[in-house]
C-alpha cells in the first residue's frame, strides 16, 4: 500500500552506516587511516581542496552541507594537545583561509568549526586530529533533516572539489 510518501534516495551513505569502509584493522594505524591515506591517493579521488607544509584541506566524504572541509595535520595523531606549535599555527591560518574560499565561491551565512576529541565526543575517526569547516546558510536546517533525517546536498564531492580547489590562493 502506497504511504503517500516521496523517496530521496542516498544509497552512497549506506557505506557510512554499516561502517563498510572502515579498515579491517581500525583507523588507529596510519595504515588504515583515511586521513594518512588521501594525500598519497590520486588527485580526482583523494578529494584534497589545498596542501601546506604541515597540514591539508580535504572534503568530508559524509559532509553535513556542500563544502563541509576537514583540515587535518598530515602526521597522525589523536589529541590537540599533541601538536607542535608550527602546526598548530597553520591549523589555524588554513581554517580561516577556507572560511575566505567557501565564502567566496558559495556566500555561506556562517561557519560550524569544530573538532571532537576522542569517540565519546563524537570522533568518528578519533586517532586522527581534523577540525570541521561547516559552512552554514539562512534555513539550511529545513524539514528534510529534522522531519526527513534526511540531508540534500546539491553537488558532486567532485564538483564541490574542483569549485574550492580553483579558488584556494596559492
């Protein structure tokens, strides 16, 4: 019987879900590390927006709006505390240098940053440090994620990629 109900199907997500795409020997070795990982992939898939010395800007592949970043230390630890102080200042400089792209290139309203330290803080992936770029628009909050449970997200990660990649300063 039919519910009345219209469909948006986000099959991608299910790999999210399951926990599909975790390694079989956890994120904790940088091995098995998305974060280790995606700098040495290819370009068209390693989602990668910019490269500095001690750290790189990368598209979350769950991204909770279009152009959601991640910018992580290319060395592999858990804690804030754990950096140094060069890394730590280009953590920095680089979140504020993305805030500048995503405003330019998509005139976000505002900014969710964040980093959630250790998995009962919500880390999903806790062994490696990476703080959150959220880019945030009048009423991107609707009915579909509050009703739905549903996220749109309006562009290809490729596509979102390319946009922000041209745009980084070099």
């Amino acid at each position: 019987m039919a519910d009345g109900l219209d469909r948006l199907w986000t099959p991608h997500r299910m790999t999210y879900i399951s926990g599909g795409d975790r390694p079989e020997g956890g994120y904790e070795r940088p091995g098995g590390c998305p974060f280790c990982l995606a700098p040495q992939r290819s370009e068209p898939e390693n989602l990668v927006v910019a490269r500095g010395e001690h750290v790189f800007v990368v598209l979350n592949l769950y991204p909770y709006n279009p152009g959601h970043l991640l910018v992580c230390p290319y060395r592999h630890v858990a804690d804030y505390t754990d950096l140094d102080d060069r890394e730590t200042a280009e953590l920095a400089a680089v979140t504020q240098t993305a805030m500048r792209v995503i405003r330019r290139v998509s005139s976000a309203h505002g900014f969710n940053l964040g980093m959630n330290q250790g998995g009962v803080a919500g880390a999903g992936i806790a062994a490696h440090l990476h703080q959150h770029v959220v880019p945030r628009w009048g009423g991107d909050a609707n009915f579909m994620p509050v009703i739905g449970r549903t996220k749109v997200l309006p562009q290809l990660l490729g596509d979102t990629r390319a946009l922000l990649a041209s745009a980084w300063p070099s």
